[in-house]
C-alpha cells in the first residue's frame, strides 16, 4: 500500500532538533530553542507477510514470532504485576529469537489510538500513550550506551562503575522492543506499526531528536525522507503474535558518514553507527471506519550475550550489513545464489534485467549460461526437474523454478539494497496493481507462452514468442507509457491452437486500452 509516513524534515546546520517534555509554555520559551518540524512523505509500505524470506532479526533487525502469552490487560496495566507475569515471557521469547545469555527487560508502554495523552506517558503503566505517528529510532548511540549502564546499575547496585564499564566492554549487548496487541482488544487493524529495513537508511538520513525532561536529557533518532528507505508492515497482527525489532547494538560497524550525537561522550564526527530498526505507527488508508481502536504493549529489554563477545571484537550486530551480506557465505550458512540462464529465453530475460536495474555487489548472484544440451543432463535436471530455464539456486541451497518465483525470491532477498538505476523495490504499491501484474504474469504463461501454442515438436515453452507471424500491441491513450509497445506474439498455424479471444479479453478489461492485430514478417 501506499501510506503517509511522518518524516524528520532536514534541519539547518546550527538547529538542535527535540522537544521539552514536563515544562510550561513560559518555562520553554526561556530555554534554548529545540525544532521539531515534520514533512510528510508518501511511501509504499510493503506487507511483510507475503515475503517469500521471512525478516529476521539476524537479517533485517525485526522479526515477528508466534507468543501467546498469559499477561492479561490488567496486568500490563500494573507495573508489578507486568513484571512478574509478562516480563519473564518477553525474557523467553528475545533470548530464543537472539540466542542471548540474559534478557533485563526494564519497562513497557501501553498505546492507544485516539489517546489524548501525549507520546510520553508519564502517568505510568496504566496511563495509555497515543501511537507514536513519526519515523524515529528509540536510541541513539550515546543514549542506548547510557541505558544500558542504567539498567545493569538498577539490577546490580553492588557494581562498581568500573565493573559495569568491563562487564558491558566485554560483551555484546542489545535493545530489543516485543510489540504485540494487548490481550482481549482483538487484531489489530487500526494504526499499525511499520518497520524500515535498516540497509536502506543512511547515516546522513538520521538526525539526532533531543528529549529534555526537568530531571532529565534524552535522545533517540528522527529521520529525513529518502526515496531509498524500504518499509513492511505486518498487518492483523493478532494477540499470539509479537514483532521484535532492535533499536541499539553495541556490535556496532563503522561508517564514515554517521551523523554526531550532540548528547555523547564521544567526539561529535564518532563513526560508530548503532544497529537500530526506524519505525513509525501510520494510518492505513484501508481502514474500515467501523474497526474498534488499537491497544498495543510494547516491552523493552537489555539482552546480553557471552563473555568475550564485544570489547570491539568486531561482534556480529543483530543487523547485517550489506558488507556482511556480501561474505556472509563464509560466516553462515547462506550459500552462493545461482542464476542458471539462457539468452534466448524471454523468462529468463526478465531476471536477468532485474539484476542489471537493481545493481546488486558483486557476487551476490552467480550467473552461469545453460545450452540447450544441458537442459537434457541429469545434473541440471536436479536443478529444475522440468529441464526449463530460468531456475536458481537460493541462499541455503534449494532449487526455484518459474521466473515469477524466481523474481519473487530475489526481491525479498535483496529488497532495499542494489546501486543500480532501477527502484529499490520493484512490487507495485497497491493489492490492485500487483494482483493486476500477476494476472498477466499467469495468463501469459499459462496461455501465451505454454506448450499448448507452440509447433509440434517443439519442446520448449518460449516458441510461441519466437516463431508468431502476428504481434499484439497493447495501446492505451491514458497511459501510453505504460501501454504502448508491450507485444505478445502469436503462432499462425491452426487457428484453434492460438490463445482464445476471450484471453484477450483478460489481458484488456481496461476500457482505456484497445488492441489490435497486425501482421508481423520474422526476421530470421
């Protein structure tokens, strides 16, 4: 879908971007000034359900994972009772998810949509806080570091702040957020939450958002709008599910673009860049009026893994990198993708211009040239058991057949990342556009381009688009970029063999668009 997401708008050099929070008009305007000015940016919003690869927290910082829990909206509602019922569930599910030693899980927040109450709640547990409607990540560098010593000072008071300092440089840590709907309000329809895969973000996207409190100085990051970012939502996420996402990891890598933190103990040009998940609550604009208001809970917890694992042993961050991705076949079990390709085949073309649009690192994919010979050998049959071309070779090793899995595949695998000339996605951005593509994907293979259209004896499934005396132009006088020029050609032998008109049809419901059948004189 296609959603308005709140962004950060870009600040001038010498502007401090946040707000004050517990303070009068009168107390604010004696302070220095803080902007807080948002832009508004239509942007597609995928439906991570459909992903043929599902995220990950390894992969892309979030995850959504089956949790039911026994927490009740009464217990989340208590502190102590959260605590003793509901954290200790959170504890389980963040230490499978990330194969942690410890999970310190330190508070939570109940949300409501149409809430009056500010985006801080500082009325307690039992307060619920309105969504938070603009892009931001909950920490920043500095700020998820003090966090972190705060919450191991809370829970080991015997601590020294050296020891604190050893035990944390030791070790690889983390803040993970559990997001789910609160138990007995239902799905949740109303202002979900989307999550931006974090390889498409840019340390000069990110903009330090300072939060000064009266005891207090908080900081997490806002972001600028970027054409790059690439967003998923999961949607009707129910109350046995919860999504976990990072928001800092002291695993982190370097980037010499990373913006200062005006609030850190390092110097302001620091290179570290945390391994945080951006995300926003939004209107989905497919929202029926009559669904009820969404409550949701979000955890929050420190995880802790081995000693040994940090102290800028260049520990392995919940994110990884597009410089991990690129080796990743000799660090997990993610083997080479191959791309077994034709050149006369027009399926296989389709994957092979999607890798010159997308523009991915080298040897991200393989690509190996088949002959017509090898379609008939035993090996490349346990590749693609119908001896067609395209078929791949995924990441751990199984084989995919037809180009719209293949494509499929390639998309969730790489979505948001490639330097090429062509989108960071290619999937349409509405449920109209796509079920719209697909049905031309289907009726051409199964009709246009099947068996049943070619000459007798010939084997292959392309011939119908190879060897027709007739092309099919598709004309549209509303939108003839689109339209104009995408040809289909048809076989001139036995008139029954040819797909039917009322295929035609199919492929021209639109009233806009009008076909016509023109001669065509091969070539060769």
């Amino acid at each position: 879908m296609v959603a308005t997401l709140q962004y950060q708008r870009t600040p001038a050099p010498d502007e401090r971007v946040g707000r004050y929070i517990g303070f009068s008009d009168e107390q604010t305007r004696s302070r220095p000034p803080l902007t807080d000015v948002h832009v508004q940016a239509e942007t597609l919003v995928a439906d991570a359900r459909v992903f043929v690869s599902p995220p990950t927290l390894a992969t892309r910082g979030f995850e959504l994972r089956r949790a039911p829990t026994k927490a009740t909206a009464d217990d989340l509602a208590d502190a102590s009772r959260a605590a003793k019922v509901y954290y200790p569930e959170v504890e389980t599910l963040v230490k499978t998810a990330t194969g942690c030693e410890h999970v310190l899980v330190f508070d939570h927040t109940l949300r409501e949509s149409g809430s009056k109450v500010g985006l801080n709640a500082l009325g307690g547990p039992k307060t619920a806080a309105a969504p938070v409607n603009r892009v931001h990540c909950d920490y920043t560098e500095a700020s998820g570091h003090r966090r972190v010593l705060d919450v191991l000072r809370f829970r080991w008071p015997e601590a020294s702040e050296a020891e604190l300092k050893v035990f944390v440089d030791d070790r690889r840590v983390a803040i993970v957020n559990v997001w789910r709907a609160v138990p007995g309000f239902g799905v949740i329809h109303r202002s979900p939450l989307a999550v931006c895969d974090p390889h498409t973000v840019c340390a000069k996207d990110r903009v330090v958002y300072t939060m000064v409190y009266p005891d207090r100085v908080g900081g997490n990051y806002a972001l600028t709008p970027s054409a790059e970012h690439a967003w998923c939502y999961f949607p009707d996420m129910t109350e046995t599910e919860a999504l976990l996402f990072s928001v800092w990891d002291s695993g982190a890598t370097e980037d010499s673009n990373a913006t200062g933190d005006s609030n850190a103990t390092e110097a302001p040009n620091s290179t570290l860049t945390p391994a945080c998940v951006f995300h926003t609550a939004f209107h989905d604009p497919t929202t029926r009026s009559d669904v009820p208001a969404r409550r949701s809970v979000e955890a929050r917890g420190v995880a802790v893994w081995g000693k040994g694992t940090g102290g800028g042993k260049r520990a392995r961050s919940v994110i990884e990198t597009p410089s991990d991705a690129a080796s990743r076949t000799k660090n997990t079990a993610d083997r080479p993708i191959v791309f077994y390709d034709m050149p006369h085949s027009n399926n296989a073309a389709r994957i092979r211009i999607w890798l010159a649009l997308k523009g991915l690192p080298n040897g991200a994919v393989t690509t190996k040239a088949v002959a017509y010979d090898d379609l008939a050998t035993r090996a490349y049959a346990a590749v693609n058991p119908m001896r067609k071309v395209p078929a791949l070779i995924d990441a751990r090793g199984g084989a995919l057949f037809e180009s719209s899995v293949c494509l499929d595949y390639l998309e969730d695998k790489f979505c948001g990342l490639g330097s090429g000339d062509g989108p960071k996605t290619f999937r349409p951005n509405t449920p109209e556009q796509r079920a719209h593509v697909a049905k031309l994907v289907r009726v051409h293979d199964l009709y246009i381009a099947s068996p049943n259209s070619t000459q007798p004896g010939f084997a292959h499934t392309q011939g119908a688009m190879y060897l027709g005396p007739h092309e099919v132009r598709f004309f549209s006088n509303s939108h003839p970029t689109v339209c104009a020029g995408a040809l289909v050609r048809i076989l001139p032998f036995r008139l029954p063999l040819r797909p039917p008109r009322h295929v035609y049809q199919l492929l021209t419901t639109d009233p806009n668009v009008t076909m016509t059948v023109t001669p065509y004189t091969p070539t060769h």
